[in-house]
C-alpha cells in the first residue's frame, strides 16, 4: 500500500541506496502496520542545483547529506504510529549509515483507499 519516494544528492553507491529503502521499510513494517511484500519505492538521484533543501528551517542543520522521503499510504494512522515511524527511520539510518538524524526529512501523504491500482486496471482495495 504506501509508496516510497526517496530523493538525494548524487554520489552515494547502490549499496548506500538500498539501504535507506531496507531501513524505511523497516520501519514501515514494525511501527505502520505494512504488510510483507508490501515494498514499493523509488530511489532518485539529483544534482545538487536540482534538491533544493533549506540548511536552517525550523533551527535544524542539514548538510548536502540530506535524503527527502515522501511516503504515500493509506489515511488513518494516529499520530503515535507516525511519530514511532519518523524516530525508526532517522535512528535507523544513523546507526546503519551513520546519516545524520537532522538529515532525515519525512513527508507522509495520506490517501483513501479506493485511490490505489496495484494493476490490471482495478482498485484491490477499493469497497465494492
């Protein structure tokens, strides 16, 4: 059900890539309730004219380092899930690639269900 867009600066390997999306789907699975198998994501690169991210917003520091993760899922959630999955990922991701919890920007953007076609032209989840 959620679909995970991942944006960061170019420069990082496929290994450091893919263990960001381990680490958000992590997260999703222990603190949002995801399913197995559940694990849509998209991983972009951008050249830093084109990531344009504020250093001070808010007083937190952010470096070139900085990742955008976009999560979109199903509406519902209370704010303690949500909370627990913001921590899992920046305490995730600091411990595993040591990325700065500062440099963890989080967007979730909830959605009915009826707004997902996971193919064949029919929405699963959709009442009916």
């Amino acid at each position: 059900m959620p679909l995970v867009r991942i944006d960061l600066q170019k420069g990082k390997d496929s290994a450091y890539r893919k263990a960001i999306g381990e680490v958000v789907y992590d997260a999703m699975r222990t603190t949002l309730d995801v399913p197995e198998n559940d694990r849509f994501q998209i991983v972009a690169e951008h050249d830093a004219s084109d990531l344009i991210i504020d250093r001070t917003y808010l007083g937190i520091q952010r470096t070139d380092d900085c990742i955008v993760i976009q999560v979109t899922l199903n509406e519902g959630r209370d704010l303690a899930k949500k909370s627990a999955f913001y921590k899992a990922v920046a305490d995730g991701l600091h411990e595993r690639l040591k990325l700065r919890r500062e440099d963890v920007f989080i967007g979730l953007v909830e959605v009915k269900k009826e707004n997902w076609s996971f193919g064949n032209g029919e929405a699963q989840y959709a009442a009916k």
